[in-house]
C-alpha cells in the first residue's frame, strides 16, 4: 500500500474511532435529560441510579460486541468489521433523536432506549479493538505510531461530545441526530477503506478456539487493559466529584482543566509513538517507563489532595498523565504482537474489552473503597500504584515478539 493510501486509511480508521467515543460520551455528558425523557421524572436518587445503569449496560455488552466483530474481521476481513460497528452505531444514535418519550410510549420508551445503548456498546467493543489491529497490521514501520494515534483519537472524540452536549444541552435529541448523521457521512468514506487482510476459510469455532489458546498473554493483555483504563477514569472522572465535594472546586473549573488534560492527550502519544517508532525505542521499555512514571507520581496526586491544593492536584494530575500517555500510547502495538495467527482480532478485542470494561465499571468504586479504607485522600493513588507495579513485573522481559524494523530496511507496499 502506498504512503498516500496508508495515510488516507488511517485517517478514516481514525475519525471513526472518534465518532465511536463521541456518541458513547454523549449519554453521559446528557445523562439527566436523557433520564426523564425515556424513564421519567425521578427522585434525584433515582435519576442518579438510572443515569448510572444507562451508562453501564454499554460496557456490559462490549465484550460480546468485540468478539462477535472481532470474529467478523478475522472470517470476512477487517474492513467489513468497521464498517459494521459504525453501521450499527450510526444507527443507534440516530435512533435515539426520533423514540418518542416515556409520556408517549410508556415502558416501551425506556425499553428502545434500554437496545440503543447495547448497540452502542456492542458496536464500540467491536470498533476499537479492530481499529488497533488494522492500526498493527498497517505498516510495519510505524505501528506504535498509528496505535497512539488510536488512543488520541477516543479524547479527540471526548472532546467533541463535550462541544456538542454544550451546544444543546436543552436540547439532547438534536445532538443526537448531528451525531447519527457525522456517522452515516464517515461510513461513505469508511467503504473506500483497503482490505489488507487475507480472508481463509474459517470457522467461528476455530476462531473462537485460537483467540483463547494463550491463555499467559490474555492475562497479560487483560492486566494492561485495567492498567490503562482504572488509571485514567480514576484520576480524572472518579477525582473530578471528589475535588468538587471535598474541596468545593466549581465544575465549569474542573471542566477546564479536563479539557487541558484531554487535549495534552490528543496530541502527545502521537508525537511520542512517532519518535518511538522513528529512533527505534523498545515499546515494551517505553511502557515500563510509563508504569514506573505512574507508580512515582501517584502519591504526589495523593499529598495534593490531602493538602487540599487544587494548582497542586492539578500540576500532579498532567504529571502523571504524562507517564501514563507514554505507557498507553504503546498498548495497542503491545496488543497486536501479544496475539498473532488466525484470530488476532478477535482475541485483540475480546481481551481489551474485558479487561477494560470491568475495569472502567468498577474504577470509582476501586478509589472509593480505597480511600473510606485508609480514611484518607492520600490513599487514591493505592490502587494506581498497586496495578503499575503489577504492569512493571509483567513487562521486565522484552518479548521475542517484538520486532523493531529499521526504516532504511524496506518499504512500504
């Protein structure tokens, strides 16, 4: 493939992953109103518990979306897996503008909305994690590139979903339907994406039997999956109620800093992955560095927050987002040399998403437990701490896997 097409690939993989992240972001930036128009007016208690239901049925189903897609990418070809995710997650969102609301259609409202939101988890369990493969399988220069720019890609979406919920707050289904809309108009640049794996003959059983056969890497896999996620949920969603109820920061504050931070994400793990890439750097060091960054800079999070010092919570939390970009930034190369053969796709998707969707559902409890066990702020960072050190052990032995191919050896088809 040449330069030109690889580039034009990867953008549209890219902006799909985006627009993914963006319509799971909007349910729970959109989160209230979204309750009392499919499941109507509650208690405040009430609307919080269906608000956190809603937003948990999608992680629920994301690991049966990613594998049932990751199966499709390995039987039919990664491109048909793409674009099935964003057919169905396209359609889903664009559904939830027009289902008329619980005053219309009753408990059939609540149930619509209910096979909605495990569209949207089916779809972007299968979204993501085919993304990382195709992003491996692109170019066997500059994979650790094209997987940061993966990762940048899911803030970038964030970010996106923060403007449009601003932009219609009083008015949820039309950011609905701009969102629908975004995604049907991708899928036509979707279709022109090319197929660049080998389609066999296969069955699912096969598949399915392959994706678990290495049973050491799916641990390995499922490990640095929670690593990526609880850190990263736990120091910025789980920390922005803490520093709001505790210390009495003002959201629209907080918000900003989380605007800074997410946009320090969209732009550094691509700058680092291409100098990783480009000056030869073991991921697997670069990640150790990243782990060991994160396990160091912790307790610095836990001290600001004990001193109640929002400049200082705030300087600890780029710090340690610094290392852990560096560690994530590598994850999805690390994830396509972890699985190789017949079924990495789906062993790709079905081990990320696990890992990370228990993970991602549990993390606030994790730092909440924490904390209410050593009766202290301090003790957040236990839990960020206990699971870089767990990364660090798994990755002190560079993999045979791990191939760095120089720049000047060969190039691009």
């Amino acid at each position: 493939m040449s330069a030109n097409k690889t580039t034009r690939s990867f953008l549209i993989i890219a902006l799909g992953v985006a627009f993914e992240h963006l319509d799971m972001m909007l349910v729970s930036l959109l989160a209230s109103s979204i309750v009392e128009e499919f499941v109507g007016n509650s208690s405040p208690a009430l609307t919080l518990l269906y608000a956190y239901i809603g937003y948990a049925i999608a992680f629920l189903f994301r690991p049966l979306g990613a594998f049932c897609f990751g199966c499709i990418g390995d039987l039919y070809g990664r491109k048909t897996s793409l674009i099935g995710s964003m057919v169905l997650m396209s359609t889903a969102t664009l559904a939830l503008a027009f289902i008329p609301g619980v005053q219309v259609l009753g408990w059939a409202s609540t149930l619509l909305f209910v096979l909605c939101r495990i569209a949207q988890g089916l779809s972007v369990g299968g979204e993501y994690g085919t993304a990382m493969t195709y992003a491996f399988e692109l170019n066997p220069h500059f994979r650790t590139f094209y997987g940061a720019c993966v990762i940048a890609s899911t803030h970038l979406g964030g970010l996106f979903a923060t403007f449009l919920a601003s932009q219609y707050v009083e008015n949820f289904r039309t950011t609905f339907l701009v969102a629908g809309l975004i995604g049907f108009f991708l899928l036509l640049f979707r279709s022109f994406l090319k197929e660049h794996h080998v389609v066999t003959a296969k069955k699912i059983s096969e598949i399915a039997t392959e994706s678990v056969k290495n049973k050491k890497a799916i641990l390995e896999a499922l490990l640095v999956a929670s690593m990526l996620v609880l850190v990263f949920y736990g120091s910025l969603i789980y920390l922005n109620e803490l520093v709001h109820t505790d210390m009495g920061i003002p959201r629209s504050e907080i918000f900003q800093a989380n605007s800074l931070l997410l946009g320090l994400w969209i732009v550094l793990p691509p700058f680092f992955g291409y100098l990783t890439d480009r000056y030869s750097v073991s991921y697997r060091k670069m990640m150790r560095l990243g782990a060991l960054g994160v396990f160091l800079s912790a307790p610095i999070l836990g001290l600001a927050l004990t001193f109640s010092s929002y400049p200082a919570v705030l300087a600890a939390q780029i710090l340690m987002h610094l290392f852990h970009m560096m560690f994530c930034l590598c994850t999805p190369r690390f994830f396509g040399d972890l699985f190789a053969g017949l079924a990495r796709n789906t062993a790709i998707s079905t081990s990320y998403s696990l890992g990370a969707s228990f993970t991602a559902a549990i993390a606030p409890m994790i730092c909440h437990v924490s904390i209410a066990l050593f009766h202290t702020n301090f003790a957040i960072c236990v839990p960020f701490m206990f699971v870089a050190l767990a990364t660090i052990f798994i990755l002190k032995k560079e993999d045979l896997c791990e191939r760095t191919i120089p720049l000047s050896s060969t190039t691009s088809k």
